[in-house]
C-alpha cells in the first residue's frame, strides 16, 4: 500500500474528498503518514517482523505516494491515525476535539484483536 492509498481512505472520513483542508501534497499527510508507523512500530513491534524472520527497518517516506512500510493489515489503522491527526490539528473546535479522539480510540482498538 502507498500513502496515496491511506490518504484517499482518509478523505471520507474526515469529509475533505474535495482536498479542500489538505491537499494532496500538504506536509501534513507526510508528517503524519510517517509519525504513525513511528508509533505502530514502538507499540507494536511484531508488525516488524518479515516472513523470512528479520526485522523490518524504518525508513522515512519522502513522498506521500511511497510505499508505506507496513503490511496492508494496517491500513484501517493508518487510515484512522492520519483521521485522529487531522482532527486533532484543528482541536479547538470542541467538535473536533471530540473527532480526534474517536478516530484515536479507533486507531487504538485496531490492535486490541489482535493476539
């Protein structure tokens, strides 16, 4: 899957499938893109681990349309921290703030079924 993929999953959800708040080439995605496989790998390492047995290495994406270096199981997930983000950086609307922080739980209870 590519950022590009994850960012079109999160238009609808944050109700912006015209890129009128972020554009397809804000920073932002790629600020957030990257800092939420940051977390995905503190938090949860076992999405590390390749088939073969090795590790996966971080690197940082450079472009919103990289490849993003997680399986594809994780993009619901990514789906929901990039929504968390978005609302989160607009929190001073309580509504918003509201948002950001069911988009978190959601994000969170992406990983409370899984052994």
């Amino acid at each position: 899957m590519t950022g590009t993929d994850i960012v079109n999953a999160v238009r609808p959800l944050v109700n912006d499938e015209d890129k009128s708040t972020w554009p397809d080439d804000s920073a932002n995605w790629l600020l957030f893109l990257n800092e939420g496989v940051r977390r995905i790998y503190h938090d949860h390492p076992e999405c590390r681990l390749l088939t073969d047995g090795t590790m996966r290495v971080y690197a940082a994406m450079t472009a919103v349309a990289s490849t993003v270096p997680l399986d594809d199981v994780y993009k619901t997930a990514m789906a929901e921290y990039l929504a968390y983000r978005f609302f989160d950086c607009d929190a001073g609307d309580n509504r918003d703030a509201s948002r950001a922080g069911e988009h978190l739980q959601a994000f969170e209870s992406c990983f409370s079924a899984k052994p």
